[in-house]
C-alpha cells in the first residue's frame, strides 16, 4: 500500500449521486489539489418527475472545484454511469479514462452534443495503472452485464481505496474473461483502507446466475419457433446480443437490427472486436421483407415499453417496416426497470392483440442481472478485507442492508460507513475516519433542451395542474378609474367545460365581480392588488363547489 512519508493531509470522498438511488453514480475524490470523479452518470425520472426527460446529479461541488478536477474515471459503459458526461463536461472539462468499449459508446453520445473535439480520451485495459496527481490508479477487470467493465484500486497518500464499479462473479462469462479475482485478493492481502462495493441486488440471497444461462434458454426458444423472433434487450448488453446472434446462427436465421441505439452499439462493438458474427448474418432492417419469418431474428430496442421505442412502434402498428402479426415469439430480455411497469404491461397487450406470444422474464429465464448477489457481496468483501466499508449503488435501504453484511463477515459496525448524496468521509494520514460536513448535492432536471431550469416548483406546478386544471380569468379596467371595461372572461382547461357547466362559469364571474367590488378604488388601480383579490376569491369559490384547487392565473389588462 502506498502512503509512504508524512502527511498531514485527509482523503475526502465525496458522493455526488448514487447513494440513495439507483443510477446517477458519481464519486468524487479529493486530495490537495486534485480531484478524481468516478463515473458520471444519469437517473431516468420518478413518475412525479412530470415531463422531465433525464436526471443528472448536481455537480455545483465539482464546477466551484473545477481547476481541482484532472479525470473522470470511468467503470463501464452503462448510461447510470455515461450518461451525464454529455451535460456536465460543458462546464466541468476534464480527460475521460476507460476501456475500449466504454470510450466508444461515449463518443457516439459526446458527438451527439459537439464535445468530441474539447474532450480528452485516454484508454485503458485491465490491470493498466495510471497516475493521476496523487492518485495511482488500477483497472481491474469484473463481470457485469455489459463488456469491459472495471473495479478500481486507488493508491493515494493516506492508503488504498477499492471500488468495484457494478459487478457479478460469473464463472462462466460469455467471452470467457472471469473477474480478476487474484487482484482484489492481493489489494486485500497488501491492506485495503476503504472499499466501495456496488449494493444493487443486496435484497437478493444466494448467487446470480451466470450469463451463459440464458445462451442455454434462448436456444431451446429457437429450436421451437417457427415464426419470426424478435428480441427486445438493452442496446449495451453485447454479451446477450451474441448469444442471439450465436442462436440465430446455428438455427439458420438472419439477424435484422432494429432501434438507432442498436445499431450504433453493435457496429462499435464488432469495430473493436467485442461482437463476432458470421459475414451476412446481420443484415440492414431494409432487406427482411424478402426472407421466411423462420429464418429472421430482429434484435430491437424498446424493452422498458418507452413511448416512442421500436418495440412500442410495432406494438401499436406504426412501425414503418415491421408488423407484428400471428406467429411471431416477442422475447423481452431484460429486467423490467421499476416505474417502467406500466407501460411494459401496455405494450405487452397490445402485441398480444396483433397476435404475438411473448416471453420475459416472470414466465422464462430469458435475463439475469448484471449484479453480484449475497453471496458473491461476502466473497468480494472477504477478499479485500477493508479497514472501512462504504457501500454504494443502491437505495438508502440497499446500502444499510450491505453495511449488515458487511458486520456479518466481520467488519466492525465503528467502520461500517453508510453515507448519502454530497456527505464527506475524511481519510486521515494515521488511518482514522472523520465524518465531515456535507457539500451541496442533489438533482438537476433535463427538460429539452433545458438543464436545471425545471425546479421542484415547476413540478409542483405541473402536478398541480395535471391534477386540478387550470383557470384563466380575463378582466379589463380602466387605469385611472378602476372600472371594469370588459369582462370578466373565464376560460378553464382540466377542470370543466365551459359548454357543459355553464352555471358555475357564470358564478365565477359573479365571484370576480364581487371580490373587484370589495376593492377600494384607489387598490384598484393596482394591478397586484386586483391580481390577488381575483386568484383568492376564485380559489375559495372552486374549492368550496368542486373540491378542487385549480392553478388561478387573473390576467387583468390596464386600459
């Protein structure tokens, strides 16, 4: 372990997001002037996340910081650790380290925003170290549901740190490189001050199955299809794309890709090697009009029934080549991600009502996560053998669950350490821990094109609305006087129709008139006067009649 010579000053490490969620990873370290930040990524929206498209967490730590900032580090490919680079490299710019596959699928994004020519990319391979600062850092190579992912160990002045990324322990991987068990066992030997470990599936006893598993059933689903296949899966997953390309080959079946997100991983993946297939068996969506539907597979996006998905499209019979139609086996692949369950339910029907048979996960083993279970989380934590444990990944819940795992196996409960969004944990020279105060953290909202200008108030009052409705009342005085020159006007939208309550319309309006009576005539020349008489007259008058709370927007025009 390094940390040789006197040092006065504490590691700070510092969660940005993904203690408290799942996704939105990002750990900042500190030491002196040089921070690390260990992935960056995105959260999709809560269901009260009315209209928000994407989650990135709150970087105002980093950006107050940013002459500090020398790397992110990268663990994998995935878009809970990828995904906010894109929104936070504007304005926190600093050389991105990864692994092949992980440098490719962020590029593809990075060129969607322009920032490929401002961005520095330095890849790397398990068990490459690099130096950053103070920091010397080493890849070491896990299993996961997505190729080319890493854990890390880093060597800083005060000790070693170890963090797993999200990890499994699959035996048997599809591309047959195992987790590289004798390095974290010889971090564990040399002495591990803190270690991180992904707390995902920590719920879940026993251990995950290996991703070969699913090889083994798709086949025995290929071997009994006679009609087209089509199967929906996370664009990322390489490994269970090979083995669909592996079944469709032995089966004699081509490939069609189908999603822009699809087709853009698969040809990065057989670019750097990472994807094999057999010349003329992934053929253009353009060309399957002309083969038997037994001998077509169509890989496609859309497994979580997103809106606008390909799998969505074809659900509801406007996709533009593919329709589904009596025969064909839909085999949704993937984890059905929680809030998504809606809308899979929907789509699942209506891909029955086209006549389709689909299989997932609750009726085959057509997925297995990507995350270490139970068991494998002891294992990992009797190899390292920290001194502290900080566990990460995961729910508030997910991670006090870990901390008793880690108490299970012998870690004292003094150093089990579970932490949220934007706490400090202090590493001191002598191997102490101090609890430090926080910094600001949280989530900004992307909306369009716009980053962090949707606050919770904007969502309150979208909530609000959705909920309620919304009055409009029109009013025109005359400035000098005070007098009402026209209307009052009501117009509502989700409340009522003005056509079908033509009473209660015109009540409201008594209802304004009144409360502009009430005014004195100096106020009323006062348009913010007038404004709030009118919103609390007519608040009180919806309230009382309907039981509602409509948003009340008075527009009075001074003439």
């Amino acid at each position: 372990m390094s940390g040789e010579g006197k040092t006065t000053e504490s590691l700070k490490v510092i969660p940005l997001g993904g203690l408290g969620e799942i996704g939105l990873n990002m750990m900042a370290m500190e030491y002196g002037d040089s921070i690390i930040v260990i992935d960056c990524g995105l959260m999709f929206p809560e269901d009260y996340m009315l209209g928000i498209d994407i989650v990135i967490p709150d970087v105002s730590y980093l950006k107050a910081n940013r002459e500090k900032v020398k790397a992110f580090i990268i663990t994998h490919g995935h878009e809970d650790h990828t995904g906010a680079l894109p929104f936070i490299l504007r304005d926190v710019n600093a050389p991105i380290y990864a692994t092949a596959l992980t440098l490719g699928l962020i590029e593809e994004k990075l060129a969607e925003f322009d920032l490929l020519k401002s961005t520095t990319f330095e890849t790397v391979r398990p068990r490459d170290r690099v130096s950053i600062g103070p920091f010397d850092i080493e890849f070491i190579r896990v299993s996961h549901s997505i190729v080319d992912g890493c854990g890390l160990a880093i060597r800083t002045p005060v000790g070693t740190v170890v963090h797993t990324g999200d990890f499994k322990m699959d035996q048997t991987p599809v591309d047959g490189e195992v987790m590289d068990y004798a390095r974290f066992s010889e971090y564990g030997e040399a002495g591990v001050l803190l270690f991180m470990s992904d707390s995902t599936n920590v719920e879940k006893e026993g251990y995950t199955l290996s991703e070969r598993e699913i090889g083994y059933n798709l086949e025995e689903i290929f071997r009994k299809c006679t009609g087209r296949i089509i199967v929906a899966s996370f664009s990322s997953n390489i490994h269970r794309i090979q083995q669909v390309i592996d079944s469709a080959a032995k089966f004699g079946r081509k490939v069609a890709l189908n999603g822009k997100s699809m087709a853009a991983n698969v040809r990065i993946a057989r670019a750097l090697g990472y994807l094999k297939a057999p010349d003329g068996l992934v053929i253009d969506l353009k060309e399957v009009d002309g083969i038997p539907h037994d001998k077509l597979v169509l890989l496609t996006t859309g497994s979580q029934g997103e809106p606008m998905s390909a799998l969505t499209r074809m659900a509801m019979d406007n996709h533009k080549q593919i329709k589904v139609v009596k025969g064909d086996t839909v085999i949704l692949s993937s984890k059905f991600i929680p809030g998504h369950e809606k809308a899979i339910s929907t789509m699942m029907n209506h891909l029955y009502r086209r006549g389709a048979e689909v299989i997932y996960e609750k009726v085959s083993e057509v997925h297995v996560s990507g995350h270490a279970s139970q068991e494998e989380l002891k294992i990992m934590l009797n190899m390292v053998k920290p001194k502290y444990f900080l566990p990460v990944h995961g729910e508030y819940r997910h991670l006090v669950l870990h901390g008793k795992l880690a108490r299970k196996v012998g870690i004292p409960e003094e150093n089990v350490i579970v932490a949220e969004d934007g706490d400090v944990v202090e590493l001191t020279a002598d191997g102490g821990l101090v609890r430090g105060n926080k910094v600001e953290s949280g989530r900004v909202f992307v909306d369009g094109k716009g980053v962090g200008d949707v606050g919770e108030m904007v969502l309150k009052d979208r909530g609000h609305l959705s909920q309620d409705g919304m009055v409009l009342a029109v009013v025109a005085i005359n400035n000098s006087t005070g007098e009402i020159v026209y209307g009052p006007e009501i117009i509502t939208r989700g409340l009522v129709h003005e056509d079908e309550s033509p009473e209660l319309i015109e009540n409201a309006k008594a209802v304004i008139l009144e409360a502009m009576n009430s005014i004195n005539t100096e106020a009323k020349t006062e348009q913010l006067e007038v404004n709030e008489e009118v919103r609390r007259a007519l608040r009180r008058y919806f309230n009382k009649t309907l039981e509602r709370r409509p948003v009340i927007l008075p527009v009075i025009i001074e003439i």
